[in-house]
C-alpha cells in the first residue's frame, strides 16, 4: 500500500496544477513576443483609416485588400496621435 495521504495527494497536486499553470503561462508569453518580432508579410505601406473612433472601426489598407477590424484601444491609439 502507498505511503501517500490525501493531505500529502492534494498538496501534490495544487503544485502540480501551479507548475503547469506557470509553464503555459510562460509559453503563450513566448508565442506572443515571436509574433510581434516577427516581419511583416507585404512590402509597401499599410494605412489605417479611422472610420468611428468611438466604435474602434479601423479599416486597413494593404496593396489592394482592404480590412475592417473593431478595436477600441487601435482607435484611441491612432485618435491620440493624430492630435
């Protein structure tokens, strides 16, 4: 029979779920920063248009493909430095 108590199991267990937590954490943070570094895709300028700062509507322009994204923060972003 095992040594193992249910307080000793469930001690085990809250820092395993903890350890796990950390590591997924730490590895979606890694993701992101690969994202962000990562070069554009296109040559030639993009060009955000500000539709509805309240809204967050930007339309982005892209050699010939235009895209509407909703973004609260990109718009008030975009707004303050268009002052």
């Amino acid at each position: 029979m095992s040594d193992t108590t249910r307080r000793g199991f469930v001690k085990n267990s809250a820092a395993t779920a903890a350890g796990m937590t950390l590591i997924g954490a730490l590895v979606a943070e890694q993701a992101e920063t690969a994202d962000a570094a990562a070069p554009p895709a296109h040559d030639g300028p993009v060009v955000a248009y500000l539709r509805d700062a309240r809204s967050g509507e930007v339309t982005v322009l892209v050699n010939e493909r235009e895209i509407t994204v909703h973004d609260r923060k990109l718009a008030a972003r975009i707004a303050r430095a268009a002052r």
